[in-house]
C-alpha cells in the first residue's frame, strides 16, 4: 500500500514511530507535509500537488494535524476524501474533535455523560451560572486548545471576574466547565483504534498542577479499564466518524465522564507507560482494508 502521514514534522515521535511500523509491515509510505500541499480542482477533477507536481494517489493518508492549522489541514483531508483515499481521521471527525463543545453537544445527544459545562458569546452572565450550577473552583477552558494549553482551575470569584472580563468578547472562546473534585489532578487517556481499545493509561498531575497532561509535566501508569469505559470510548469514537481517537475521561462519583477527545493522539507517552505498540496496531487497522 502507498500511505500519507500527513505531517510537518517527520522526526516527531508519533510520525517516525507510525512511519516504522509502515515500513516494518511492507508498505510504501511517505511523510507529506499538508501545508505544502496544494489543492487543484481542474476537469471536475480533485488532485494534490506539492512543489508544483502532482502527487500520487495514495492508497490511504494518516493525518496528524497540529491544532493551530486545522481550517486547512481539514481541506486537505476533505480534498483527498474527495479522490476516494481512505483516511484514519476523516475531515468532519477532525474539524468536530476540535471545537470541545460542538464536540460535547454531538456526544451527549448520543447519550455520553459529560461535566456541566457553559457556553457564551460575552460571559455576561458566567458568574450566576457558576454559583448556581458550578461554584467554585471550576475549569475554564479555551474552545479549542490542546495538551492542557488554555485550561485554568479559577479559584474564587475575584479570579472568575478577571478572566470573563479578558475573554469576554474575544474571538478566543472560552467554555465553563464544573470542577469534578474526586478527579482532581488525574484523568484516563484510552487510545481507541477501529472499533477496539488498543491501550489506556491514568495521568497524574505533576505537584502543584491539576493538569494530567505528559506534555504539562503529568505522569502515566498503567490503569484496568470497566466494561463501561470502554464502551464509552468506542461510542464516542464513532459518533465522531473518527477511526482513531485519544478517548479523555475522568471517573466521578458517578460514572466515567467524557472529556475531551483528540483525533490526532500523540502515542509516545502511552507507548512509554504500557509498552504497548500503538503504532504497529494504526498499520495492521490499516492493512486490514479498513
């Protein structure tokens, strides 16, 4: 098979690891970097150039797109979604994952249990729904941020004030979310592949951070997943349209809670803390005509 990491980066850990297991297994693949992909509609015709050639049609492309370019990152999916190449993330996964409560409100129609969470054009009335539905501390969260960038605990109400009066009105999205004290400082990262979960790990926070994060300093150990969380993780999978997905949930008093998922998971710190090959198992989906 001829297969497409798209990717900016091939030394990242993710991309080598997924690009050696491809090898490994026989296929031709290649790291393209999607933002110097250029899309042609030419005959009523989809194709992809790069350096002004036209590039080959893959059989299937493995999208790792950065947060900070996914409007185009997402055309570049659709284009070769478009050619008929099969994709891990498809462009409507990838652009639903992102946005976290365009992503909640797909998921709870579904009937995933999620925290209470609030959203608002200009947080003018943030304050009396956090005393009335949250208190305090509760979570403020960028719309669309990753790897705990853009997520604070707000402590009292002085800080609450200070932070709706900074995002109000900006084009920075902001949700409210209650503060699930029996997580604090750990949450679950389940790595779903296809219809199956292929490892999952508990993140503890580092001392003084309630965010689990490995890339914020958190630490991963191996964790024994109920029946139910991974259901749920599947479920939220595929309400998603995604065939791959980092599942984040916290367990609360009752029940797992969903989130936030990510339709790009990074697989070294859950390779590192299972020894589990996630990368081998992205492929052998992929081999499998999936």
């Amino acid at each position: 098979m001829l297969i497409y990491i798209l990717s900016r980066n091939k030394n990242l850990y993710s991309t080598s690891r997924i690009f050696e297991e491809g090898r490994k297994a026989g296929h031709q693949i290649r790291v393209i970097n999607h933002l110097h992909c250029d899309l042609l509609i030419e005959n009523n015709q989809f194709v992809v150039l790069q350096d002004g050639e036209e590039l080959p049609k893959p059989d299937y492309i493995i999208p790792r797109i950065g947060a900070n370019v996914t409007g185009y990152g997402e055309k570049v999916i659709r284009h070769f979604e478009k050619m008929g190449v099969k994709t891990l993330t498809s462009a409507m996964g990838l652009i639903l994952s992102r946005d976290k409560f365009k992503c909640m409100q797909c998921l709870v129609e579904q009937g995933i249990a999620v925290p209470t969470t609030y959203l608002s054009e200009d947080l003018h009335e943030a304050e009396g729904i956090v005393t009335k539905k949250m208190g305090y501390p509760f979570i403020l969260k960028l719309i669309e941020g990753t790897q705990g960038i853009g997520v604070f605990l707000i402590p009292d109400q002085e800080t609450a004030q200070r932070y709706f009066d900074l995002y109000s009105g900006s084009k920075n999205k902001v949700i409210v979310q209650k503060f699930v004290s029996e997580s604090f400082g750990r949450d679950i990262r389940i790595i779903v592949v296809g219809d199956q979960v292929v490892a999952a790990m508990e993140r503890v926070a580092s001392a003084n951070e309630f965010r689990s994060n490995i890339h914020r300093g958190g630490s991963g150990k191996i964790v024994k997943l109920s029946k139910i969380e991974e259901d749920l993780a599947i479920k939220t999978t595929k309400v998603l349209g995604l065939n791959i997905a980092g599942v984040d949930i916290i367990r609360s008093a009752n029940g797992p809670l969903l989130l936030e998922v990510n339709s790009s998971p990074g697989i070294e710190g859950i390779e590192k803390t299972t020894a589990i090959n996630v990368a081998a198992a992205i492929i052998e989906y992929i081999a499998h005509g999936n």
